[in-house]
C-alpha cells in the first residue's frame, strides 16, 4: 500500500499578496538600477538579455491581475492543486519565452512598466477571498494558491537576477519562506513517505520517499540545505552532485539521494 498523501499546507491570502507587492518592490528598485549595458548582458537563463529577465519577473504578477479583470472560468473546483503546480510548469519555455518577447517589445520603459504592474495588481488582487478561480498556463487554481506560486517565480527570479548582474538584491522573509514551502512540499508529494527527513532551516521540514520510518530522535537519513540552495536544487539551477561537492547540502544515510526526483519545475 503506498504511503498516504498529507494534507496541504495552508497559506493566508493577505500575507502572501503583501509578500509578493513586497518581493516586487524589491525586485523594481534592484532594475532601476541597472545601466543599458547591463540590461543588454546576458541573463543565464537561455538566449534571455537581462531585461528580458526583468520584462519576465513583472508577468508573475500581471497574469494575476489580467485574470482578474477577466471573467471567472466556469466549474466550481480547480483543475490544478498548489502541489502540482510545480510539476506542471514543464514543456513551457517556449511560449513563456514567446510571451516575454511580445512584453518587452510592447514595454519599452522598464520604470513605467514596474510600476503600472504594482499598481494594477494592488488595486485588483482582492484583500480577502482566494476561492475564485483563476486561468492559469496549465489549467485553473484557486485564486490564493495561485498567488503562492507567484512567490515562487518572484524568488526565483531575483536568484536569476542576482547571479545575472551581481546585484545585492534582499528577500522578502515571507516570500522566501512561502517559495522554500511549497517546493520541499512538493517533494513530499512527488515521493510521499517517512523514510528521509528533508531540512530548509528556517522555513520547512518534510519527510518523503517511501521506506522504514524513524519513530524518536534523530532519523537515520537527513538532507539539511539553506533556502536558497533547496530553491536552486529544486528548480534546476543548481546540479545535486554540484551542492554536494561545494558543500551547500548535506546529505546523511543511504537513503538521502535526492538527485532522482530533481528539478521538481519543468
């Protein structure tokens, strides 16, 4: 019998939509930053410029507002839970890609772009209710599991931005801490059971992968990581045996192999 699913983490609306005005923020002072030399550089992320990139990380939160002045989708239960999101983002690249480029083209003027996104998903992006169901790249979510993911594509993509420019860029904590959530959550749920005991000191702690489970003290297999390396590993920027090497993650018993099940994001 395979080993049951747990129940999904809660998040609260009101949080994580001032977490991701405030990642936001963050990442709109970082881009105004930015010379036109720098802007043109190379992002690291495929054939993206960094301003592409930064015409990218606005899209997080403008798809959120653009289904919300759109009308509701019909049915009345969503086609894709939170944790299945993450898995969900694979064979996307190239329309994602297709999106960016017709954004960046339409938007010439970072400054007005960053703001008129911040405005419009403030005033749109309810306070309360995260039951309505929104559209999405791979079917319809609730509202405020949506809002979770765009922690995600936000944290990430300061990460992105950062290694691309060199730019200090600070972190919303609950930003960073909803994005470490539901990814080692989603761990869970790809490889559910008791047998390895997965630590993103601060923020999560999971078991997963089916096997003997530890019943008191300290279990037999423990991988332990910092949020940013769990966020890298498990979104593909950063290789299992690389972390391992640099020592960014340690992994303890026979069963700590992470390496099968990631990245979790296409």
């Amino acid at each position: 019998m395979p080993p049951a699913k747990k129940r999904p983490r809660a998040y609260d609306l009101n949080r994580t939509r001032t977490a991701v005005l405030a990642q936001f923020d963050r990442v709109r002072q970082a881009v105004a930053a930015l010379t036109e030399d720098q802007l043109a550089g190379p992002s690291g992320l495929g054939e993206w410029s960094v301003r592409e990139l930064a015409v990218h990380l606005t899209m997080a939160l403008g798809r959120v507002s653009h289904e919300l002045e759109s009308p509701e989708p019909p049915g009345t239960k969503p086609q894709l839970t939170l944790l299945e999101w993450p898995s969900s983002t694979a064979g996307m690249a190239e329309d994602i890609a297709g999106d960016t480029r017709e954004q960046a083209e339409a938007h010439p003027g970072l400054g007005a772009l960053y703001e008129e996104t911040a405005d419009r998903f403030g005033r749109l992006v309810p306070a309360g209710d995260g039951d309505r169901l929104v559209t999405t790249r791979a079917g319809t979510m609730r509202l405020g599991d949506f809002l979770v993911t765009r922690t995600v594509e936000l944290v990430v993509h300061t990460d992105d931005l950062h290694r691309a420019t060199g730019l200090d860029i600070p972190y919303d904590r609950q930003a960073l801490a909803a994005c470490t959530r539901l990814l080692a959550d989603a761990l869970a749920d790809k490889a559910p059971g008791g047998s390895v005991e997965v630590r993103v000191p601060p923020f999560a702690v999971v078991q997963c992968i089916g096997g003997p489970k530890h019943t008191r003290g300290t279990p037999p297999n423990v991988v332990e990581t910092d949020p940013l390396t769990w966020i890298r590993l498990a979104t593909g920027r950063t290789r299992w045996a690389d972390a391992l090497e640099a020592a960014q993650v340690s992994a303890s018993g026979e069963r700590a192999d992470l390496a099968p099940l990631l990245p979790l994001t296409g």
